[in-house]
C-alpha cells in the first residue's frame, strides 16, 4: 500500500553547543517545556497533519532516544503499516558507514523509503521547537507543481545572514539559495524542513552520493544541484511559531516563551493541535501552605514547599522549604534542598542542588548568561555555581565553580 | 512458566456500593468516579493487580458502563493488551429475560465456562469501592501458605458512617469477621458495633476449580450473593483465612467521604503512602502541564495537569483540566476535570462533577459537614 507522504526526521546531531545537557543524550531527547522533549514536536506535527509514518535518522548517543520513542504509541504512530521506526546506520555487505551528513542518512534508507513508495518525501529537523500544519506545507507543493519545496520563515533583515537564505520571484519560485551570506539578497530564512517528489529526491541523493566531492548535505549540496538544473523550487512561508534551540541560551529562552504564550506565540494549551509526550505516570503536582508559586508551569508529581517564581518544573520536581526558584528550567526528579537559591539557569535531570547553595544569579543587565547543571550531578551543600558555569561533574559542599 | 507473575487471574467488580453515591454514579459507575486529582478508582485495584503479575483481569460490568470502557480502552495504559489474558470487560448477556446481575454469583454464573477455560490456579476477586495500592502478591502467597480454601482480605478500621446509615431494606451488605487468630470464624452482615471492627475489604483470593465449583452449586439453588449465601453458611466446613490489609486505604461510602477521602491526600503522609509504593496507572489525556498565570495564589493545592490557574486556591484538589478565571476564591473544593471556574466565582466546601461551569461572580458556599455538589456538565 503507497503512502502520500512519509516523514524523515533528522535526529543525529549531536548538540554540542547544549554541552553538558548532550553528553549522554541525543539533542532532540532534550526535555523541554514541563513535561516535552523537542522530538515530541516533530512527531506530534507529524500525526496531527496526517502522516503515519516516520522514520527517524539516529546515530549519536542513541539509547534515551530509542527507549523514549519505543513503539511509538505516545504519538499514535502504532502502526501495522508504517508507524515509526529508528533508523541508525547499519553495515551492509559492501562495509559500514556513519551518517556522512544529512543527504547521506537519507541515502542510506533508501530502501526504507521504498517499501512505502510514496509520492513526496518530507524532510524534517529533531532540534526545533515548532508547531506546522505539513499538510498545508504540501497542499502549496501540489498547487505550485513543485519538485521541491523548502519552508521558510521571514527573519530581521540584520540577522539574515546567519541564516541559509532563499531568495525568490513574485510567484514564491526560488530563484537563488544563499548559505549565511555576508549581503544578504532575501530575508526568507530556510528553516530546514523540505518536501520533495520522492522520484526527484531519489535521483539527486544517487547523484550525490556518486560524487567523491560532495558533504553529502541537504543546504551545501543537494538544494544548488536542484538549482542549478533548474528545477521547480518553491519557499513555503511559515509565519508561526519557531525556534532552534540548538545552544543554552536559545534552549532557556525558548522554555521562557512557554510561560508567555500571549506574546511569543507558543500555545502548548491547544488543544486542536496537541503535542504529544511520553507520561510520567506520576500524581498530580503538591503546593504546601508554606510555598508561593508565581508565573510557573508545574506538571505531575511535583511537590513545591519553596518560592517558583517565572519557572518551568519537569515531573517529580522537589522544591524544598525556604528554597529559591525563579527563570528557571528544572528538569525531571530533580531535588532543590531547603534554603538553595536557583535562578537564571538550566538544571538537568536527577540532579540535587544542596542545602543554601546558590546556582546562577540574576542577571544585571539584558543579556545574562544561563548558568547549567548537567544530569545527575550533586552539589553539596553551600556550594556556589556561578552565572556562567557549565557543571558536568559533582560539586563538592561549599566548592565554588564559575 | 519463567517469570516471577502470580498464578493468579483477577476478577473485578466495578458496580459494588453504586448505591452509596447515587449523585456520583448517576452517569458512571464505582470504578469510574474521579479520585486523587488523576485516577478513577478503579486505577488502583487495577494497576495493584497488574503490579503484582497479575495479567488476566475481567471486569465484569452491570450498568452505566459506559464511562468505564472510555476509561479503560484497550487496557493499553495499565498494560493489558495481551495475547493471552490482558483485559477482558464482561458486559451482562442480554437474552430473552433481559435481567441484570443482582450478586456476585450470578456475576461468576455468566462467566463459568471462561473460568473454565482459563490456566491460572488461582483466582483473586475485587470490588472497586476502595482506593488502595494492595499487594496482590503478598495476599496470594499468605492464600497458599495458610492452606485455606478462601482468603479475605480485611482492614481494623470503624465502621464508616456511609455504610451505618444504609436502610434496612437497602440491597448493599457490608461485611466484618470474627476472628480466631488468621480464622474467620463468624462473617457478621450490616453490623452496627462501633470501635475498630474487622471489615471486609471483600477482596478474595482463592482457587479457581473451587470457585467454579461453589458458584455452580449456588446458582443452581438460586443463591445471589457470595459472602451471605456462600461464605456465612459454610464457615464450619470451609477454612476461610483472614489477611490484614496494613495499606493506606480510602473507601468511598457516600459523598461526604468522597469529599474527605479526597482531602486527606493534601496530606504528604497520606498521599505518599498512597502513591509511594508500586505506581497507579491511568487514563493518559495528553495535557500540558499546569499553568500558573501572574495573580495566581496556590496554597495546600494538589492539581493534575492541564490546569490553567489565575486566582486563589487554597486547601483543594484540582483534577486534569480545570480553569480557574482571575479573581475567583476557590477554598476546600474538589473539583473534578475541566471544570470551569470563571472570573471572580467563589466556591467553598464543594464538589463539581466533570465539566461543570460556574458563572462569573457566583458564590456557593457549602459547609464541612455537607459540601455542596453539581452534577456533570452542569452550568451554575
């Protein structure tokens, strides 16, 4: 049976820049916005716009990934015929190769792609936090006859050339691609999500394949060798909520936003477009008379007794007497002992912040960097972590760490 | 087999007590009424069952079932989707003398040749009136050890005022036991001692081929109920060994212990003892986590996801869902999901069922002693 559409989703990359929040964990494993991990909105998106099946493309620290995607039946992606499926690279009689870059992992599963034959191929990226209807995405690619299209977002004109930028005529056909040019032709920013015609997609991932000189990559390689056959490129502008939360700060941000969805745009409460998660089974959350809870999202099997002011709290957070909570992401099973002062940060998963010590500090101007906890860590009791620390190994009582 | 599951099937009884909650029941069953800001309550003796390897469970449903099979699905969430036993929900067999069950003989009559059928030794049954998380394991392994023909489980608790206050007409028995070291040597029916008695917890465990064979002779006679018809009258020839249940438990005899049993989980002791040992499964919704907006002031609350909070809380617990607008005073309440509290309401001592509204501005005040309550999809 042929499906219209299938999803590949890539969740390979490593996150380097999220550092000690990546060193065991695949980046799109990266829990976000209470009870979420970012892989939840690709795969939400998927099953809300009708698509059935997804393969996702792994290969960095894959193990929290594999568990928590399972069967897939969190996302309804169950299937008898499609559903999701894991894809890490794997040996084949000719010998083995590592995803080489992003055109490459789809290359290699080929083969997976085939069994389902479909007409269009959506490509999709595991390090966004966005909410888009792909159906609608493909309803434009119909419409315009398109060979390709790639969804854009207009971005400021001065931040445009950190962008792969699109420039294009009046009918939205792209005319020319520009990787973070220094003068920038177009404000139209790729945001990394294309749809092909399988048959095309097909024929140019052989052609780069076969080409010793190529980085095997969907923005450096494949997009100008459709260009430069003059292909039916089309940009398909998305105007919702995005945003890549690739380092600390945008990761921070980004959790920040969901405590203000009137102005940044990114409703979680909705409930035609629900993102999808694996639960944590646990009770509901607990507020003693002593705890004053302000401007926080707060999920299953919390139990606050301390000050949360403008915070996210993932599940089975505790949050001692006389503790100090505020801008700040706290990650699941997480412990904040009694008198601690938590701000301006990121804590990992299962880590206890000791009694009276102090992490990240409220910043004194706009810009303040976002003090991180790594997962599992212990700071002792008096410790100090500093506003621009990155703590990935356990902090001594009293120890200090900038 | 290799694996360390009881050889034991489950029976349950979602309809037992209905009548002790006819407010709560009057869309639902038992099994289904909310409880504990997520759960229904049949979650507990579910998930207890499936925590200790219990994996072949029937319910056997009467009426106003509905609810509970949109409750429990597939058995997905409690892990019951099995090849071999899994989740089996017995609807009553309408024939030509449409009758539903009166007894939980004629409940285990119309189940005999799956009985029949079935491989485990053992059998454990169970009402769903009572949130508990029981250790099903425990309860068989003392069933073997003691060599009893039947064991009961039991907790020493005062009778609650819910069951004294049933009619003598009324068709509901509740039962204590006279012991005898471990051995029930006298089931009292309805009794009305007060002090700590023995009270059943009507959760049984015994073998299979026997259960078959003690309910075909009881229907064949025209027998009703298991404990007054099969279990009083046979005590000097069957060995019926009695388990003390030392669980946290919270049994639902009317609204007023509903409201109670609800309220004594804001206190950590109770609510960890409760949810402190093996996990409750249940029905997963999907909601984001809960939101507190600026304004909002939360005091002794438990709240589920999905809540959207802009106003006081204080001493209550939210279920999944539940709205409250800017200025509006919530004060003791349990208030069921999605139930909407809009802008400067104020509520004490009440109860609303699933999706009820309350009208800006409206104030409803009930006491500790009898808290008011709005029935499902009601707009106040």
């Amino acid at each position: 049976m042929a499906k219209e559409m299938i999803a590949m989703l890539l969740a390979g990359g490593q996150g380097s820049r999220l550092y000690a929040l990546t060193q065991k964990l695949a980046k799109p494993a990266v829990p976000f916005g209470g009870k979420y991990r970012i892989i939840d909105f690709p795969l939400s998106n998927c099953i809300n716009s009708g698509i059935d099946t997804v393969g996702i493309l792994t290969q960095y620290q894959p193990l929290v990934l594999n568990e928590y995607i399972g069967n897939g039946q969190p996302w309804d992606l169950d299937r008898l015929h499609g559903g999701v499926h894991v894809l890490p690279p794997y040996q084949q009689a000719s010998g083995s190769d590592w995803y080489k870059g992003t055109a490459n992992a789809i290359y290699q599963n080929i083969s997976f792609i085939e069994r389902y034959n479909p007409q269009y191929v959506i490509i999709l990226s595991g390090d966004q936090i966005c909410k888009q209807d792909y159906s609608d995405f493909l309803r434009f690619h119909k419409e315009k006859n398109a060979e390709f299209s790639v969804a854009v977002m207009e971005v400021p004109w001065e931040e445009a050339p950190r962008f792969g930028l699109m420039v294009t005529d009046e009918n939205d056909k792209i005319t020319e691609f520009q990787e973070k040019p220094k003068n920038p032709k177009s404000n139209l920013a790729s945001m990394g999500i294309y749809i092909f015609n399988w048959d095309i997609l097909k024929k140019y991932l052989i052609e780069d394949e076969a080409d010793p000189e190529s980085e095997n990559d969907f923005g450096n390689n494949i997009i100008p060798n459709l260009l430069r056959d003059n292909r039916n490129m089309y940009a398909y502008h998305f105007s919702g909520y995005w945003k890549d939360v690739g380092t600390i700060s945008s990761l921070w941000e980004a959790n920040m936003e969901v405590l203000d969805p009137e102005h940044s745009g990114i409703n979680l409460f909705d409930d035609d477009w629900k993102i999808y998660s694996r639960n944590s089974g646990m009770t509901g959350h607990k507020i003693t008379g002593s705890a004053i809870v302000e401007n926080s999202m707060i999920t299953d099997g919390c139990r606050i007794a301390g000050d949360v002011k403008h915070s996210i709290l993932f599940a089975g957070v505790r949050v001692e007497p006389g503790a100090k909570v505020q801008d700040a992401v706290i990650m699941g099973g997480t412990v904040i002992k009694a008198g601690a002062v938590v701000e301006h940060c990121i804590i990992a998963e299962n880590v206890v912040i000791g009694e009276n010590a102090q992490v990240g500090a409220m910043p004194d101007a706009d810009e303040g960097s976002v003090a991180t906890v790594g997962p599992g860590i212990y700071v002792g009791a008096n410790a100090k972590i500093g506003p621009n620390a990155m703590v990935s190994q356990n902090v001594k009582g009293g120890e200090e760490q900038w | 087999m290799v694996n360390s599951n009881s050889d034991a099937l489950g029976i349950i009884f979602p309809n037992s007590y209905d009548s002790l909650v006819p407010e709560l029941v009057s869309e639902r069953l038992m099994a289904s009424i909310p409880f504990a800001g997520r759960y229904r309550l049949v979650d507990f003796i579910l998930s207890s069952m499936v925590n200790c390897g219990i994996d072949n469970i029937s319910i056997i449903v009467r009426q106003n079932y509905h609810s509970l099979l949109d409750h429990l699905g597939s058995g997905r969430e409690w892990d019951l989707t099995r090849k071999n036993g899994g989740l089996n929900i017995v609807p009553p067999f309408a024939d030509k003398a449409v009758k539903v069950y009166g007894g939980r003989v004629e409940a285990l009559a119309s189940i005999l040749h799956f009985l029949r059928s079935q491989k485990e030794k053992y059998v454990v049954l169970s009402d769903a009136n009572i949130a508990v998380n029981f250790d099903f394991k425990d309860f068989v392994n003392s069933h073997i050890e003691s060599g009893a023909d039947v064991t009961v489980a039991y907790v020493r608790e005062e009778l609650p005022a819910g069951l004294l206050k049933l009619r003598p007409e009324s068709k509901v028995f509740y039962y204590t036991l006279n012991l005898n070291q471990d051995h029930v040597e006298k089931i009292y029916i309805n009794p009305t001692m007060s002090g700590p008695q023995n009270l059943s917890m009507n959760i049984y465990a015994m073998e299979r081929e026997r259960l078959i064979d003690e309910i075909k002779t009881a229907f064949v006679r025209g027998h009703i109920y298991f404990e007054r018809d099969i279990l009083a009258p046979q005590l000097d020839k069957l060995h019926v060994h009695a388990y003390e249940c030392q669980s946290y438990t919270a049994r639902i005899s009317d609204m007023k212990s509903y409201f109670d049993e609800n309220m004594k989980l804001l206190y950590d002791e109770n609510l960890d003892a409760l949810f402190s040992g093996n996990p409750i499964y249940t029905k997963i919704r999907d909601d984001n986590p809960t939101r507190y907006i600026p304004g909002a002031i939360a005091k002794n609350v438990m709240a589920a996801d999905g809540c959207i909070i802009e106003g006081e809380v204080e001493n209550s617990i939210l279920f999944r869902g539940v709205k409250v607008g800017k200025g509006a005073k919530i004060k003791n309440c349990v208030l069921m999901q999605d139930t909407i509290v809009e802008d400067g309401a104020s509520l004490e001592y009440f109860i609303s069922d699933k999706n009820v509204t309350i009208t800006a501005g409206k104030v409803i005040k009930g006491t500790d002693t009898f808290p008011v309550y709005a029935a499902k999809r009601q707009v106040v």
